[in-house]
C-alpha cells in the first residue's frame, strides 16, 4: 500500500503507514487464532467469537478512514491557503475550468484588482466564480474567444480586459485520453492604463514588422532573436541564425574584422553606429548602414546586444550613379567640363610638384553641323560616341579625355617631355580621323581641328593654358581645318582635307567633277515618258559620288549655290534640247531649287535667259521646292511661284504632306504639280484606312487643279495602286534609278513596247 503523508494531527501525533500495517497484522492473527481454536467447535460456540472478530474489523476501517478524512481535508485546506498566499503574493489569479466549462477553483481573489475595488462585482474573481463560457462571452466576447481556444486544448498567452482591469492571460489545457479536460489558467494583473497594456504586444509587432533587420545578441554575443527583415536582407533562417556567434553569421571581406572594432567600441560607448559589408548567405557582399546598442542590467553588466540594420547599397548605388552623371557626359560617358577641370587643376599641382610638364589639346570636329543637318541628330551622336572611342584608344591609360559640349573634346597629356612629345600625341589624335565612320548603312569621312597648349609654356594655370589652347585650335581651323596648331611652335601641321570644303565645291565645277543624272518619271494613263527629274552629284576625285545634301549645306553657307545653280540650269536645258532633236520626247525636266535661289530676285529672270538661249517653251522646266522650305517661307515662296506662273515655267512642291496636317494650304499657291512624300505613300500600301487618306489627299489635290505625281514607286503592284487613286505621273524605282543622259535614252527606246504591255 502506498505511503501516504497525511499532515500534523493534535498533540504531535500521527497514524504512520508502519501503524496501519501492524493494526491490519494484529487483525489477521486474531482472525486466524478464532480459526485454529475454534476449529470442530460446534458453531454455536464459534459464533461469538466471529461477531467480536467482524466489529473490531469495523472499527479499526472507521479509524482508519477518520484519521485520513481529518488529516486529507487539513491537506488540501493547507495547500489551498499556500496557493492563496502565492497569488496574492504575485499578484496574480489562479483559476480553472472543468470539461463541462464550468469556472470551479479561484484563487488570489484579494490582489489590489480586486482588493482596491469597492463594487466587488467589478472585480476578476467576481466575474469568474461559477460562472460557465456562455455567461462569461456573452458578458466579454474578447474574453469569450480566449476561452473557447483554450477549451479546444490551445496553449497560449493573450492579453485582455476584465471589468476596470486588464490582465496577461496564460492558459494551459488539461488533457484526458486525448481529449480537452477543461484547462488552467494563471491571469497577472497589468499595471497602468490600456495604451500601456498594449505596449508589450506593440514592441512585438515592431519588432516583427519593421523594415530594418533587428539581431538580439546574448553576452557573449551569440544570436538571441531575430526578425524577418534580418531573413529578407541576410538570407539566413531563424533556424540557421540563432546560437550562432555574430562574426560566424555576418561574415567579412578576408583581412578586415568590422565586428571587433565596434565591440571595443561598446566596452566603453552604449551604442555605435556607421556602415560596414556584410556578406549575403549566397556569397554577395552588400553594404549597410548598422546601429549597435548594448542593454545592461541595473548593476550596469551587459545583458544583451541590440544591432539593427539596413541595407544600403541600392542607395549607394544610386548615389555613385548620380555622382557618375553630375561628372560625365551622358552620351558618350567622357568626364564633362566639371570634372575636366578639375582633374586639370590637380594635374597641374602634380607636375608642379614634380617639375614635369603637361599639355592640354582641344579638339572641334570640323563641319559638324553640316553632319546633323544632312544625316539627322542621330547619326551626329552616333559620330561623337565612335570619336570618343578613338580618341580613348589612341592616348596613354593615365591620359584624360573629356567632352566639353557638342563636338569639342579636350585631352590632358600627362608627365611629357617636350614640345614634340605634345605634337606626338596630337598626331594620335588626327590618325583617329583617318578611317571612315560606319554607320549601318553608310561611311562617313569626317575630320577635326586639334589646338595645343604646354604648361609652363603657354600657361601655368587652369584659365591660361585653355584659353591658349581654346585659340591654338580656332588658328588651326583658319589654316584650312583637319590638323593641328601649337601656340609654342606658332606652326599648323595640316592632314589630308576633308570631305566638305567650299573651295573644293567652287573647284568642283572647273574641274568638271559636276555631272546630272535623270530619273524618268512615266504617265500612269498610256504609259509614256514625260520627264525627267534631275539630281546633281559630285564625283569626288578621291570619295566617289557625294549627293547634294551631302553638300548643299556647304554650298549655301559659303554662297556658291547662285553659282552651282546657274551651271545646272544651263546643263539641264543643253541636254532637254539634245534630246528633242533626237526624238526623245521629254515635256520638261524637273529641277530642285534652294532657298537662297528663291529668295534672289534675278533667279527668275536667269532661268528665262537660260530658256531663250537654248530655244526651249517656258513649259520646258519645272522648278521644285521642298514643302518644309515653303511652310519656313511662304511670303517668299509665293512670290516665287507668281513669278513662276506669270513666266508660263512649270512649278512643283515637293514632298508634300510630310511637314504639315493641316494640307489645304495647297489650294493658296499657284503651282501646277504635287509630289506625294514617300511616307504617305508607303502607308497608303500596307494599311486600308491610310489607303483611304491617301485617296483623299490625291483627291484634294485634283479638285484644286493639280497634277499629282508619286514618288517611289518599286513594284507593278504600287503602279497599280497609285493609279486606281487617281494619281496622273509615277517615278521610282520600277522604271529606273537616276541614271545618265545616254541611259535615258535607251531606256526611251525599250518603253514602247513595255508600255503596250503594261497598258494590255
């Protein structure tokens, strides 16, 4: 039988387990002396002894059961009486629920909750004794929640309110074969009001949520805690990280121990801060911004470590490229002017320092301009980034290249020697030039202009040597472009020309390098020859042939256009006249015109001279001029073509609908043709609706009196389609390129029978 202790009885006495045994032993021999002594008595006699027998058994069970009665109930009113004296020590209450959700024990009901309260209805204990689930949700639905969890065998600590009060509730669920036997619950009265109540829960919630990675350290600086954010931005899992030692788990660059200097740091500071690299789980090294703060106990040992971090390489990153751009250009990713400068004037007090010297070139692409003009801004950038390559190539790694804008590009030569060192460079510099430019569907020869400047020579400040080198490269321009010039030497050093010169336009003609070629243009009714537009080009002795907008910007700016336009209208109309008296019948030859021939009152008077002297109608010429020339210069252009129509000369413009929507500007200006731009056209093939636009812009044109010629045409189909809209003349490539006089001549020869073809 199981020893049982049960508690101090009056006068010191106890009923031991050893006492029960020898009560119960003493019992067996009487029973057994009845048995041996009474054996083959009659039972009359034997009886007696039985009854005394059966009554002292009954009263040692009564004794027994008296003595643990008394002693188990003194027990449990004095375990009940330490429990009490715990709560109320703690200032907690103890209370349970049995399976049918019943409140049945409460204990430590005098904490000061309930002790300092004078309605005790308002009390924990109050609101609990007796009281099942039902009542008490109906009364607190937030407390009812926490108590369901808890009959549905959870374990958990949540924090809530009962009466005036809030409490830290732990619950612990009691479980019987697998099945919820009710529970136990300790509730700790929370100090404070509510906000204050909340506060544990708001630090948690922080703590998990916040965007910075949060590490808790034990003493010896192994890993307590951490949050998500330290997962997101390290890579390392709760599981991995924690009761690892911090320099294990944020690794360092080999030869660097970041970790050591912040905690003797701490030994003497209560938190540090400032950024160091740290290395991802994956290998990556990432910078961020790190505050370390020691937590110590009131006697001022260390408790814990708090090191909160974020990363800040993005922001780094974002800061390197800002700095990146405020000190380099952006299309080709040379140092700009502000950075230029500033890397000159430290070179300068390093050459100082050393006595060495130093130039400073300063180089213009020359004619850039007409580059844009005639190729667009896109092939211009295109040439400046293939320049900024080169001159990358040709000049020592410790040499910088810089674009200050444009085209001009400036270059320091460090640690030189002497002037001819200086000149070698800038020979470098030119070989640059020297090959063509590819571009993806042509080559371009451009050429630069190359001012130097020596210090101490020419200057030993910033200001002084690009002032001097700034003049040394505008004297090299005036010397005849594409070379050098050098302030000390007072020499230019010229290379091979350039492709766009205006001397070399004005010897051009003399030397007979000016030829015209003629694209046919056919009527779209029969099928015959009509005219002809002509195309003027420059067979270079060196470049091949150069089309006009390669060097019409030249020609204008220089003022040889009234010159080169007097030599093609005369060429124009001796070859018209040729032809005519071969039979080759060809009504006029279109002939474009330029904006200063426009705009010189003897122009018009020179194209009649022109056609009186070869004996040609006024019909026998139809001048062209660009739509985006006439909408810059309608005044002029008008006048222009009043003059025109008075003369009986043909007029066109050309490219019409490709610088404008609005195209019933057409309908103010008298000239006879409309040239449809190749964009509209190319629309017109591929979409039904701009088909449809393209109808109607024919249409317009028609309705106005206007003859409608469209360009580019390449296939039978676009012949097909072109006339079905209305147009009167086609010219492209399904006839012929611009070809020579001779050419047009056999090809008028093949036409007829081709046009009976066409035409069936």
């Amino acid at each position: 039988m199981k020893e049982v202790e049960v508690g101090v009885l009056p006068y010191s006495w106890s009923l031991s387990g050893n006492t029960e045994r020898v009560l119960i032993t003493l019992l067996f021999a009487l029973a057994g002396g009845v048995s041996h002594f009474g054996f083959g008595l009659p039972m009359a006699e034997v009886w007696p002894w039985y009854g005394a027998l059966a009554v002292l058994w009954l009263l040692a069970l009564g004794t027994h059961y008296a003595f643990f009665s008394s002693t188990s109930g003194r027990q449990r009113r004095s375990k009940i009486e330490l429990l009490d004296l715990i709560t109320e020590t703690l200032s907690v209450v103890a209370w349970s629920m049995n399976a049918r959700s019943v409140v049945t024990d409460v204990h430590g009901c005098n904490i000061r909750g309930d002790r300092d309260t004078k309605d005790n209805s308002k009390g924990l204990c109050a609101n609990l004794i007796g009281e099942t689930a039902d009542k008490l949700s109906q009364r607190n639905s937030e407390f009812g929640i926490l108590l369901y969890r808890a009959m549905g065998g959870e374990a958990f600590v949540a924090t809530c309110d009962i009466g005036p009060q809030t409490y830290q509730h732990t619950f612990t669920p009691r479980m019987r074969y697998g099945v919820s036997a009710g529970f136990d619950c300790v509730s700790t009265e929370v100090t404070g009001d509510k906000g204050q109540a909340s506060t544990v829960d708001l630090w948690e919630q922080m703590f998990e949520h916040s965007v910075d990675a949060v590490m808790l350290l034990d003493k010896k600086r192994r890993v307590f805690a951490i949050n998500k954010a330290f997962t997101e931005i390290t890579g390392f899992e709760e599981a991995e990280a924690l009761g690892q030692r911090d320099n294990l788990l944020l690794s360092k660059p080999p030869g660097e121990n970041y970790y050591k200097v912040v905690f003797d740091h701490l030994e003497n500071a209560d938190s540090w801060n400032g950024e160091v690299s740290i290395r991802h789980k994956s290998g990556r090294l990432f910078t961020v911004n790190m505050t370390v703060s020691v937590i110590k106990t009131s006697l001022g040992r260390v408790r814990h470590y708090l090191a909160l971090f974020s990363d800040v390489s993005q922001r780094k990153q974002a800061e390197d490229e800002l700095r990146h751009l405020a000190n380099h250009d952006n299309l080709t990713g040379l140092p700009n002017r502000r950075l230029f400068l500033d890397r000159l004037d430290q070179s300068l007090h390093r050459v100082k320092r050393s006595h060495s010297r130093l130039a400073v070139l300063f180089l213009d692409a020359d004619n850039f301009k007409l580059i844009n003009d005639a190729y667009g801004h896109d092939v211009g950038d295109a040439v400046l980034k293939e320049i900024a390559v080169r001159l990358q190539a040709a000049v020592r790694e410790s040499d910088t290249v810089a674009r200050l804008s444009g085209d001009e590009f400036t270059i320091i030569a460090d640690n030189i020697r002497d002037q001819d060192e200086a000149i070698a460079v800038a020979r470098k510099v030119m070989a640059c030039f020297e090959a063509p430019f590819e571009l993806p569907d042509q080559q371009l020869n451009v050429s630069g202009s190359v001012g130097i400047a020596l210090y101490p020579d020419d200057g030993d400040d910033v200001v002084s040597l690009m002032k001097h080198a700034d003049q040394a490269m505008y004297r090299a321009k005036a010397e005849g472009r594409n070379g050098f010039y050098s302030i000390s030497d007072e020499r230019p050093t010229q290379v091979s020309q350039g492709p766009y010169y205006p001397s070399e336009l004005r010897l051009a003609v003399k030397r007979g390098q000016m030829k015209v070629v003629y694209q046919p243009q056919l009527s779209l009714s029969d099928g015959h020859l009509v005219g002809c537009e002509s195309f003027l080009r420059w067979e270079h002795h060196c470049r091949g042939n150069i089309r006009p907008s390669d060097f019409m910007t030249v020609s204008e700016e220089a003022g040889i256009t009234e010159n080169l336009g007097s030599w093609t209208l005369d060429t124009v109309a001796s070859q018209l006249g040729r032809w005519l008296e071969l039979g080759v019948p060809v009504d006029y030859i279109a002939v474009n015109v330029a904006m200063s021939q426009i705009k010189s009152s003897n122009f018009p008077a020179l194209v009649c001279e022109t056609l009186l002297r070869h004996k040609l109608p006024a019909s026998s010429l139809m001048l062209e001029v660009a739509e985006d020339d006439y909408l810059r210069n309608r005044g002029v252009c008008n006048v222009f073509f009043a003059q025109l129509k008075k003369a009986g000369i043909r007029s066109c413009i050309d490219q019409f609908g490709s610088h404008t929507s609005d195209y019933t500007y057409i309908k103010d200006i008298p000239v006879d043709t409309v040239k449809i731009n190749q964009a509209s056209l190319a629309k017109a093939y591929s979409d039904k609706n701009d088909r449809s636009f393209f109808r109607a812009l024919v249409a317009l044109c028609k309705v106005l009196g206007k003859e409608v010629i469209a360009v580019s045409v390449e296939r039978s189909v676009q012949e097909n389609q072109v006339r079905e809209i209305g147009c009167d003349t086609a010219q492209g490539y399904l006839y012929g390129k611009p070809m020579a006089a001779s050419e047009v001549q056999k090809f008028y020869s093949m036409l007829e029978p081709t046009s009976e073809q066409r035409i069936n």
